[in-house]
C-alpha cells in the first residue's frame, strides 16, 4: 500500500514537471487531486486499511499531497511568467500604423438651424412650447379665425385623418393651445413638424416651422419688427436690410410678410431673387383679437405679435440649397456638407 502510493507521487511528480501549459497542468491537478483524483481517492480508502496502519499511511498521502501542491504552484507560477514572456517577445505595437477612421455622425442641418434659430429667441427670453403634430381641426384652423368653409383653408393642402382631426399644417396651431392654458405675459416659441399635401423642388409632405409670440399689455408692431430684424441680422448678418410688406393672414390683422436683401447678390438683383432684390422668409403680424376670444382671452385687454418661418427655407438660403427634397433624401454626400 505505502510502496502503491509512493510510486503513484513519483509518477505524479514526473507528469508534473513535464507539464508544458497551464492547461496541462490544471488537467494534472485535477487527475491527482481534484475531487475524484488519485490521491483523494488513497485517501478515502483510508477506512478500510487496518487501524494501526493508518497513521503512516495518512500521514505519507498528506506528504505527498502537499508536496505535490506545492510542485503544482511552482509549475504554474513558472509557466505564467514564460507566457508573459513570450507574448512580450512576440507581441508588438506598431504606433506608427494609421489608426482606424471612425465616422462620427452629426446633427442633420434641419437640426441645427432649427437649433440656432430657437437659441436667438430662448436668449431673448422665448420660452419653448410644443403642440401635437395630430391636431384638432380647432387650434389649427377654427382657433386661428378660419372657421369651415374659409378660403384661407385652401392655401394649405391639409391632410385630413377625420373631419376634425388633421396633420397640422403649420406650427401656429400652438397659439391657442399655450393661451388657453397661461395668462400673458406671454413669449413663446414652439418649433415642430408641419405637413401638407404638397411635393416639388421648393415643398415636402413634412417639413419644419417655427412659430413665434408674444402677448401682453402693449405689444406693438414696432416690437414684433424690433426682435424679427435683431433675428434676421443674427442669422444672415448685420447688413441683411429687412423690409415689412402688407400681407394677409386671418389670424393676425394687420399682417405682414417679412422680406429680407437677396443672400445671394446683397439686394442688386438675381435669379435667386428673380431680380427684385428681395427675398420672403416669413409671415407675421399683430395677433387677431378673433384669436384671443377663443383664447378665453379679453380682446381690449391684450395685443400680441405672432411669426411663423419655414426651417428649411432659412436652412436654403443660409446654405444656397436650391432643392428642399435634399433635406428628407438623406443621402451622406449632402448631409457631411454641414
Ligand atoms: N402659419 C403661417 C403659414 O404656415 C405662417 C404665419 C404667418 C405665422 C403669419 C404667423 C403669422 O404667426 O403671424 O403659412
């Protein structure tokens, strides 16, 4: 028994120190001491050898166990620093390789002059408002002084979901929503997403706005021109001239649209701006009071202004993009322009 065990250590012994990889050697211990090992099962066996034979044999398997845990750990600790020198051998870093090109992505432009525009009113003490882009035929039409059967209601080739509910054809479907839920004083902004039936070079399905308010005690047409050229002059430059042209709309009276100098030729005339000089980039006037009485609002307490502007069309003379489909295409060429 004493000789069996012996020469089962110096077996053990010998596969251990010829052991090449940690792999071997964690098979090794597992063979000779892991749960049903050789060894441990010696020692099991421990019960059925007579009794006065059983200390020696103890005590010799404990020997051999212990030394060859101990030859174990040597073996291992051995082989980890040969692999760490060999990976240190044999692994290198070029630093002089180019690195990998990780496109990074970027606001798509409709973003960032939608961005830009709200930051000049937010400094301006615009607070952000947004409506649903599913509207009640009431705030965007009814609320806004164009009741059923309005021609007004042709200008925009709305898409119906019912007979009340429609896409809503410009973000001024705002003003009443905010109104009927704040007493003035009011500045607002609420840029967002519009649609109307509509496609070619200049018009798409869906498209951006932003709308533009404000209300209270005497609000005056000099106001509304005051923050809407400080605006023009930020977004396209001190010089931009900045003209008012009577206009209608059936929520604002009196209304206007606004005119800017050509972006392209500074006012001496192009094809951009068929020779005239000037260029429209928005509508705007003094809030209707029939807008303020559906409102819940006092018509002969309160006077307001209110703005509406297309983002794509300021993104489109900011950039000289002559095509609006460019901006929902989404092709990379364009977009990494910007
Ligand atoms: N909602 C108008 C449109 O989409 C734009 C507009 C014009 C908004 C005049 C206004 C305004 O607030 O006063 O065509």
């Amino acid at each position: 028994m004493q000789n069996d065990i012996h020469s089962i250590g110096e077996h053990a012994r010998e596969e251990i120190s010829k052991a090449s990889s940690l792999k071997n050697i964690h098979d090794l211990k597992v063979k000779y001491l892991g749960k049903k090992g050789i060894l441990t099962e010696q020692l099991k066996s421990l019960k059925s050898i007579p009794k006065e034979d059983r200390p020696a044999f103890g005590s010799s398997l404990n020997e051999i166990k212990k030394s060859l845990e101990d030859l174990i750990s040597r073996q291992e600790k051995g082989l980890k620093a040969s692999d760490i020198n060999n990976r240190l051998k044999t692994e290198q870093i070029d630093v002089t390789v180019p690195g990998c090109y990780t496109p990074s992505g970027r606001l798509h432009p409709v973003t960032q002059v939608l961005d830009e525009v709200s930051g000049i009113f937010t400094s301006l003490g615009f607070s952000v408002e947004e409506g649903p882009e599913v509207e009640l035929d009431f705030y965007n039409f009814e609320a806004l002084n164009m009741p059923e059967d309005h021609p007004a209601r042709d200008m925009q080739d709305t898409f119906y979901i019912s007979h009340d509910i429609v896409l809503r054809t410009h973000t001024s479907s705002v003003q009443v929503r905010v109104m009927e839920k704040n007493d003035p004083p009011l500045r607002v902004i609420a840029p967002g997403k519009v649609y109307r039936c509509d496609a070619d070079v200049s018009h798409i399905p869906m498209f951006h706005q932003l709308e533009g308010f404000m209300v209270d005690n005497r609000i005056r047409m000099s106001d509304l021109k005051g923050v809407l050229e400080l605006f023009i002059h930020r977004v396209f430059g001190p010089h931009t001239k900045v003209r008012l042209r009577p206009s209608f709309f059936p929520f604002t009276e009196p209304s206007a649209e606004i005119d800017i100098s050509c972006v392209m030729c500074g006012g001496k005339g192009c094809n951009v701006c068929s020779g005239t000089g000037w260029i429209e980039i928005l509508g705007a006037g003094m809030i209707n009071p029939r807008v303020y009485e559906k409102a819940g609002y006092d018509p002969d307490k309160y006077t307001g202004f209110a703005f509406g502007m297309g983002i794509e069309r300021i993104a489109m003379l900011k950039y000289s993009i002559d095509d609006v489909r460019l901006f929902p295409e989404n092709d990379r060429r364009f977009l990494e322009q910007f």
